[in-house]
C-alpha cells in the first residue's frame, strides 16, 4: 500500500488551543436535546450541521495522546487500515447511550476487513479528569485503544478544532491512506458510512 503521510499536529500542539471553528463552550447534549438512540438518529438526519466539517476525501490531521497507561497513541500508527475514530466523553449522555451499540458493531467488525484492508477502532475521550476517565473505562469495558488529552474543555481542545467537531459523539471513518471517507454521529449513521465503503 503507496504510504500518504497525514497532516500532523503534534503533540505539543495538544497541549494548546488553536484556532478554527468554535461553536461555543457548551455541548448540545447539555440541554439534554437526545434523550435515547432514536431520537439522536432523529436529530442527525435532520440537522446534518451537527457533522464535523472537515471535508469528505481530505487528509485526516494526525493526533496524538496517552492512553490510559500513559503510551502515547497517534492516530498515524493505523496507516494501512481502516480506522473508526470515535470522539466522546464521560460526562457527555449521548456518547453513554451509543456506548453499547458501539460495542456490539466493534464485535461485528472484528477479524473484519473493508475493501480488503483491516479494521481498526479508535476512541478519543474530551474528559478533562483522568480518574473520572478512567474509572468510567473501567465500568463500561471497551476492548480497543483509548485515548485522551485530558484538556479542560472539549471545544478548545486542538483535535476539535482540526476536525471542526461541533458535536460529541462523533465518528469519522479513515481510508489506509489517511483519508476521511465517512462521518457520522450515532452508530447506525456510522454503520450506513462503512457499508457504501462495502459496496
């Protein structure tokens, strides 16, 4: 597979906000706007502006960040493979309720491949207090890399800025050669982006 590098904001840069899009300090879910799955399905389809804007078919920013071992994880590691990025947070009640479904499509995808190359599940968490973060990992069980910057706020955090994120959860799929190919922001709107991959 040709080896595209991906743009590359590094770790230092992590440790501060840069500029881009900011929809301001409060997150959608603290209105308590979905209160189940359906219902978030219900608002993607109808307010598509919750998506990340970054571009389909455009280069992925690379990122890094610790997991909760303290191994720094960069999204660039995953080069060759599909990788499912998942954006969220502990405190925030949507990503909780798409958590199960999650995991029952990581399961799905395992020993998987798209269009011949493997699948490879990422999450990046916007928590801003490592033991709130981890202990909640402990609880829910989720048996791929886990990854966070810990900043203390999720809308000025540089991945959210790179990404255009103006909602969490977020998913983005990106090709082998570090593109993004899929956005969405439940699971079933994340199943519906690989299966046009599949097709």
């Amino acid at each position: 597979m040709r080896r595209i590098s991906f743009l590359t904001l590094p770790l230092a840069l992590l440790l501060v906000a840069c500029t881009g899009s900011n929809q301001g300090g409060q997150h959608p879910t603290d209105k308590n706007v979905a209160t189940d799955s359906l219902s978030i399905d219900t608002l993607a389809a109808n307010h598509p502006e919750y998506l990340p804007e970054i571009q389909l078919d455009t280069l992925a920013p690379d990122f890094a960040a610790p997991d909760t071992l303290g191994q720094v994880v960069r999204l660039s590691d995953y080069r060759g493979k599909y990788v499912i990025v998942d954006f969220w947070a502990s405190w925030c009640g949507d990503c909780r309720r798409e958590i199960p479904l999650l995991k029952q499509y990581y399961e799905e995808m395992t020993n998987t491949s798209i269009q011949g190359a493997p699948v490879q599940f990422l999450s990046l968490s916007f928590d801003s207090k490592a033991e709130q973060w981890k202990q909640y990992l402990a609880k829910v069980q989720l048996p791929w890399p886990q990854i966070s910057t810990l900043e203390p706020k999720w809308h000025d955090n540089p991945v959210t800025q790179a990404y255009r994120l103006h909602w969490i959860p977020a998913f983005l799929v990106i090709d082998p050669e570090g593109k993004v190919v899929g956005k969405a922001i439940t699971v079933q709107g994340l199943r519906l982006e690989v299966q046009k991959l599949s097709k």
